[in-house]
C-alpha cells in the first residue's frame, strides 16, 4: 500500500520553533513529529512513502536517507517554488504513486491513536459493489472547531467556518443537501482512492478540499468516517506540540496504526 506525507508546510504557526528546522522534523517524545507519522503509516501495512518538501527540504531528505525500514520505500517530491498546499503537493507527486488501490495521505503535523488500518478497510466496504463515485473517505471528529466541513447522507457537501462565540462567519454548500447535514472537524488524515488523480486539471497551489469540493459538485462521493473518540493533535501550534508532548510522550509505542 501506498501513502504520502504532507510535510513541505512552513510551519509559521511554530513561530521561531521552526526557524531552523522544518515542522516535521520538531521533535516530540524522542522522536520527530515525522517518524511518528511513518510508523504509524508502516504498521498499518504501508510499503510505500511518498513526501513532498519545501521548508528545510535537504534536512527531511537527510533524514528520510538515512532510515532503515526493511520493505518500505522513501520517495521525495520536492517543490522547490512551493509550498503547494495540499491539494497541490498531492497532484504534484502523482506519477510518484506506484498502486492502482487506494493510498493514505496524511499531514506531517498530525498525531493521534486513529487505526489508519481500520480506515483502509472502512473505505474497501464503503466503495465495494458500489457505483464508482467513491474517491475518497476523510476522518472526521464530532468536535468543537472553528473550520468544519459539512456532510449530508451522501457525503462531503461544504465547509463551516465559525467566529467569535461559535457565530458563522462563513458557510459554502456546493450542492443541495441530501437528509441532515453535519458538521464535522478534519483531522488530515485521508483515504484516497488513486483515480483523483485523472479527475481534475489543476495545477500549482491550492487546498485539497478545494478538489474535493469541485469533485462532490460533480457527482463523486466523498464520505466521512467518524472518530470522534480517538484522540487528535494538530500540533501547528506551540500549546498544541506542549499537550502532545505530554500525552504522546508517555505512550510506550506511540499512535495506534
């Protein structure tokens, strides 16, 4: 199974944590943020590991060099004039995937005890003997954020954004809701089916939910897998790397593939 890592962000959140040293390598319980990611990726079955890069690329490509995982292949996708964004570094390194089934993609600054294991299979059940229109299954928490994306018995419908004291300050449907709608916070870790890639021209920078959206439009599905009761960490920020580091510091084998 393939996967790919979204690692070439600046990491401006970190303010000067990520002055000389790019997010996914800021060092957590022992270990950079992004081994975290690629064991996580390797217990769940992964033998492939796409990375794109920008910020401090030669540092992430040291240290991808220097790892030893027997069976797994390590495979760069510099952007050099980037970052990308993820929608971009993902299209960016398409001729990178080698699998015509569905592959991981995860953010670099994500940690949790999500079973990425678990969602490959929800994904399978979800597309089996279906009508095609599967591209891909996002995992979702049922949690209070400022940013959600909103999601019908259908699936992905739009986005959320909220302001001060929960009001919204923005909503963007891209088509007519099916049954309720929910809204649900992402957490960065996708499953995606690799047939994303002949669906779209896009090029350059832009967000993968910007993709998404113009492919829910169109009549593909994208699903939301709930795990609300996993924990989650964004760890854009320095509080949010402080309460990961406490939490994932203690755990004998880190996140749950």
């Amino acid at each position: 199974m393939d996967a790919m890592i979204l690692a070439a962000g600046l990491g401006t959140r970190l303010g000067t944590i990520t002055t000389d040293v790019p997010k996914a390598l800021v060092p957590m319980g022992g270990r950079p943020l992004l081994r975290w990611v690629i064991d996580g990726l390797v217990a769940a079955g992964v033998t492939r590991i796409v990375i794109n890069t920008h910020h401090h690329e030669g540092q992430i490509r040291s240290f991808v060099e220097d790892l030893r995982i027997p069976g797994v292949t390590f495979v760069l996708s510099p952007e050099p004039d980037g970052p990308y964004e993820t929608g971009g570094g993902l299209i960016a390194a398409s001729s990178l995937f080698q699998t015509k089934e569905p592959f991981l993609l995860h953010n670099a600054d994500v940690l949790s005890t999500i079973s990425m294991g678990v969602l490959v299979t929800q994904h399978l059940a979800a597309g089996a003997g279906g009508d095609g229109t599967l591209i891909a299954s996002l995992a979702v928490q049922n949690r209070e954020s400022r940013r959600a994306l909103l999601f019908d018995e259908t699936g992905l419908l739009g986005w959320d954004n909220r302001g001060g004291e929960g009001t919204e300050a923005a909503r963007h449907e891209v088509r007519e809701a099916v049954g309720p709608v929910r809204r649900l916070a992402f957490t960065g870790i996708h499953v995606v089916e690799p047939r994303i890639f002949g669906l779209t021209d896009r090029e350059g920078s832009f967000s993968i939910i910007t993709l998404y959206l113009e492919l829910a439009r169109a009549g593909f599905r994208i699903q939301a897998l709930d795990v609300t009761e996993e924990e989650w960490f964004d760890v854009g920020t320095p509080e949010r790397l402080e309460e990961a580091r406490l939490r994932f510091s203690l755990a004998a084998g880190g996140p749950t593939p």
